[in-house]
C-alpha cells in the first residue's frame, strides 16, 4: 500500500526529498549527475528562492512499508501563466521506483493539488523557471548527465504515456568534439561579422569588475533573447540579484566569451564551463566532507569535457553570424586547457537556428528530453 504525505518545506523534510533519488534511485547509476545538495534546498524553500514571488508549491513524498519509494512537486508560475494564458501547473522533482502504485499516487496527489488551486492542465517535467532542470529523457540513457539536466531510467516515459501524458516539447543535446583549431569557416565569419557590425570580444581577469560591470546586462541579456521560447519565465529584478550573487562569482573566466558594441553595449554572451559531472556522481551532490575537492578538481584540475550552458544573442543580432564570435573566441582556450568534447545545452528541437551552428563541427545529438502534458 502506497501512502502519500504532503511535506512542510522544513530543512529536514527537503533533505529527504533530495536524497531520495541520489541515495536510492540512481544510488548505482553511472550515468545520474546529482544536484548540488546546498542548491537544491536554496531552490525548494521559499524564503530562499525569489522565484516564489511569483510561484507557489507542494511536495510530496510517497511512502511504502516505511521507506520512501517516489516524490514529486507540484509547481504553479503564476508569471508564466499570465504571460501564456494558461492555467497549467507544473509537475517538477519527480522520481520514483518503477512500480505503478507508486506513480498513479503521485501524479494523482500533484493533479488533485493543481486542481484546488483552479488550473485545469499538468505539465512536466519543469522547475519553477529555466534555470532549474526540466524535461524527462527519452533518448540517451547510457549517456551522462550534464550538472543542469535531469537524468531518469527508461521506465520514466512508459509511465507518462500509460498514464495518457502526451508530449508538448522536446529538447535535443549534442555531443561536439572540440576541434585542434578554430574551423576554417567560421573563423571567415567571425572575422567578416566584427568589420561589419563594429563588434568586438571582450575577456575579463577580475570577477567583481565583471560583475560590476556586466552582472545585470548579461542576465537582462538572456531575458531579452528567451523571451518567446517554451515556458519562459523572465527573470525578476530579485532573480538577477541572486543569480550574479549564486553563478558569476564562480565562472572560469576564460570559458566566458563577451560580444560588444564600440561602446561596450552587450550584444551577447556564451557561457561555458568545465564538466561538474563525475565530480559531482563522486561526491554525491555534497560538499562535506571532501566533496569540494571534488568540483575544484574538475575546474582547475584534468577534465576532458566542457559544458556550452548558453548562448544569448539580442534579438536584432541573431542570424547575423554572431555566434562565430563565441567560438572564434572559446576554441583556443578549450585545446589549450585539454577538453576533448563539448556538451550543449538543452535546446529546443525546432529551434533549427541554433542547431545550424554545429555544422562546423563534428557532432552527435546524443540525448533527448520531453516536456509532457495532460488535461486535468
């Protein structure tokens, strides 16, 4: 018998929510990169999270015989919907052993819960916005996790679709080996789009003038540019504050490409960094007791792997080449630091502009996630 306990959002009653799929899910599983503990709680609780300015939530875990065996959170982006039209909560957290008692309580506790709040559709996996991990992977199980994306067994998806969840969006993820130098090409490009709009990269050796002097531009930047994509939640004034605070403090500054105008107006930004995968699957997702020596190797020691977290352009820059900048700029530090292959973020499969540009490279598109959604 499958029993259902609404949890208070206490310190205590979080780390058990987190821990259930790093402790027992994927406890022996190579390909599971767990979040970072001390992260997820910042995220889960309200009076850490800005984000809850304009969501609310309800977490749940399901229990048999004492032990527990699923969880999942019920989220509501009251932006998103406004912005949409919708009234669609968020199934988001969502782990579970593979056992069709312990799924139907779930999903019948998030859809009861969206229900009472008066939203009529279900839609997951999602976080309260996109800087959190969302989508449920249907291709590319034996591949490993990157430190922003879910990983989940295959029995995940049978369980959505026997349920009678359809899809709403897929996101693909490449694979891209980094080349010995900057393609031909696109180094013909980088240098034709810098004469042609007077743009020109810029590189930083001190965090807090980058953050003084670019902190707010680079995050009102990616509003500006994801603005129209699938579920976007633009950032609040709040939000940016504890992203600067929460990321760009920590960035390697070599694998953080700026593209300016004379002025020093930000057109775009990329944004890179070393694979936190097999240090965060060593240490757990903590930092205690030796877990951040752990992710200081992987930023500063041997790592073979670059994570490409984004890419934002203004939208009156996007399909003039500007992305040649980035990488004109990252390849040379990407061989000079030993990183063999780059993964891409999540990207939307109909966003055809941004898969265009790893035609200059050797690529695989080597997983894909899903978004689903059911009528409630």
């Amino acid at each position: 018998m499958t029993e259902i306990r609404q949890i208070e959002p206490t310190r205590g009653n979080l780390l058990k929510f987190i821990h259930f799929p790093i402790d027992v899910v994927y406890r022996d599983n190579p390909y599971y990169v767990p979040p970072l503990v001390l992260d997820e709680i910042t995220t889960l609780t309200p009076e850490k999270n800005p984000a809850f300015d304009f969501c609310e939530s309800a977490y749940f875990l399901a229990y048999r015989d004492g032990k527990i065996v699923g969880r999942v959170a019920g989220i509501i982006n009251r932006l998103v919907n406004q912005r949409s039209g919708k009234a669609e909560a968020r199934f988001g957290f969502f782990d579970f052993i593979d056992d069709n008692e312990v799924v139907d309580a779930l999903i019948n506790a998030v859809t009861q819960w969206g229900r009472e709040k008066g939203m009529d559709t279900l839609t997951g996996p999602l976080g309260f916005t996109d800087m959190d991990r969302e989508g449920m992977l249907v291709e590319g199980f034996e591949e490993t996790a990157t430190q922003a994306t879910n990983y989940n067994f295959p029995y995940y998806p049978k369980h959505m679709e026997r349920l009678g969840f359809t899809k709403d969006v897929d996101w693909l993820e490449f694979r891209v080996t980094v080349p010995e130098k900057v393609p031909e090409k696109m180094a013909r490009i980088a240098s034709i789009v810098r004469q042609r709009y007077n743009l020109r990269n810029i590189k930083f050796t001190s965090r807090k003038r980058l953050v003084a002097q670019y902190g707010d531009a680079i995050f009102r930047l990616i509003n500006e540019t994801y603005d129209t994509l699938f579920g976007y939640s633009p950032l609040s004034e709040k939000q940016i504050k504890h992203y600067i605070n929460m990321y760009l403090p920590f960035l390697p500054l070599e694998d953080l490409s700026l593209v300016v105008k004379p002025d020093g107006e930000l057109v775009g930004v990329g944004i890179a960094i070393p694979s936190m995968s097999q240090a965060l699957i060593k240490c757990r997702g903590r930092l205690l007791p030796l877990g951040w020596t752990q992710l200081l190797k992987a930023f500063r020691g041997k790592n073979d792997v670059v994570d490409l977290l984004l890419i934002a352009v203004k939208p009156e820059y996007q399909s003039k080449g500007v992305n040649a900048l980035f990488f004109d700029d990252l390849i040379p530090y990407f061989i000079k630091f030993g990183y063999k292959w780059a993964d891409t973020g999540h990207e939307l499969e109909t966003n055809e502009r941004v898969q265009q540009q790893w035609q200059y490279f050797e690529t695989r598109q080597n997983k894909r996630r899903r978004a689903y959604t059911k009528q409630i």
